[in-house]
C-alpha cells in the first residue's frame, strides 16, 4: 500500500494539478490575499485528510493491537464506496462551518469524496484492487488490472466496454476534484484566439 505522504501529495499535486497551477501563478503575479490563503488552506486540509480516511483504521489498530491492519472496520471494508460517505459527510461538515452555506458544503463534499476515491485508485494500482462495491459485491475488484484485457480473447464488444468503463472510472473522481474547485473560485475556461 501506498504510505500516507504519497497519498497526499497524489491528490494535491496530481489530481489537483490545475489548482497548483492556478495558485503557483497566483502568487507569482503577487493576486493571493490572506483570505484567498485560508480558503486555500482549508481546501488543502480536507482533502489531504480525506485521502488518508481509508486507512483510519490503522491509527487504531497500531495502538491497540501493534498492527497496521487498516482495510476494515468490523464487517464493512474502509477501501469502498460505501466507507466513502464517511468522507463526503466530514467535506460536508466542514463546509458548511466554514461557509455557512449549503451549496459550498455540498461542493466541499464533493471534493472530499473526490479525495476519498483517489486513495482507492492508488491502493487499486499497488494491491490489484479494492472492495469498491461491498455489500453488493464483497470480492475485490481492480479497475487498472481490467484495463489489461485483450481485444482477441475479449472480443471487440467486451474489449470496448472494459476500456471505456475503467477509463470513465478515473475521469469522474478527477472530474468531481475539478468540478469542486471550479466552485470555489478556480476558473477553467476555453480561450477562444480573436
Ligand atoms: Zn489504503
């Protein structure tokens, strides 16, 4: 598994490139005031703590048991779509503390699920593969690993189907970070030449 550092330098400076960007020439052209600096930093907090609520568990067990077991608590397996609400309800929590407003909450929450599901992805590429659909489906199940699947064993059909699904699958977790960001004052726009 990837360490805790790596998560989240992942998601600041690979899923939220555009905001590293945008922020890096902010600075540059001396534009970043202190208030934009917080909301920047309350940004960088929930998402850089939401990436790391898969593996909460293992805070507990190093304590309590001197493991580093971190992939369930009780029944339910932290490295799922299901565990992910803990993630969009703690981005909607503190949206809404910070902005007292009900859309920002949901855009925070959003990024913070974003956040949640990167960690997965990455756990996904180094262990083969997650518990994304528990309970519906227990077993683990690797969005990369399906990637690998052939156009001649396959079939064009099912070939197709995979690559576009597990494609789609990284894009809406990059997509919802964007989307977020996009909402808290980070413009993306096409600049049309005159
Ligand atoms: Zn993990």
């Amino acid at each position: 598994m990837p360490y805790p550092v790596v998560h989240v330098l992942f998601f600041w400076f690979c899923v939220s490139a555009v905001a590293v960007y945008a922020i890096a020439k902010a600075i540059s052209r001396r534009e970043l005031s202190l208030k934009d600096s917080k909301k920047l930093l309350l940004l960088m907090f929930v998402g850089g703590l939401c990436t790391l609520f898969p593996d909460i568990t293992a805070v507990y067990n190093l304590f309590v048991n001197g493991n580093l077991e971190h992939c369930s608590i009780g029944p339910v397996p932290t490295h799922s779509l299901l565990f992910s609400s803990t993630a969009i309800l703690f981005g909607m929590l503190v949206g809404y503390a910070a902005y007292r407003n009900l859309n920002k909450a949901l855009y925070m929450a959003i990024f913070a699920g974003s956040a949640f599901l990167t960690h997965l992805l990455l756990d996904d590429i180094s262990e083969g593969g997650c518990a994304y659909l528990y309970p519906l489906y227990n077993n683990h199940i690797s969005v990369f690993s399906i990637m690998d699947t052939g156009f001649a064993e396959a079939g064009l059909f099912k070939y197709l189907t995979v690559s576009f699904v597990s494609v789609f699958c990284v894009f809406i977790v990059i997509l919802m970070a964007l989307f977020a960001l996009n909402r808290f004052e980070f413009e993306f726009s096409y600049m049309t030449k005159k």
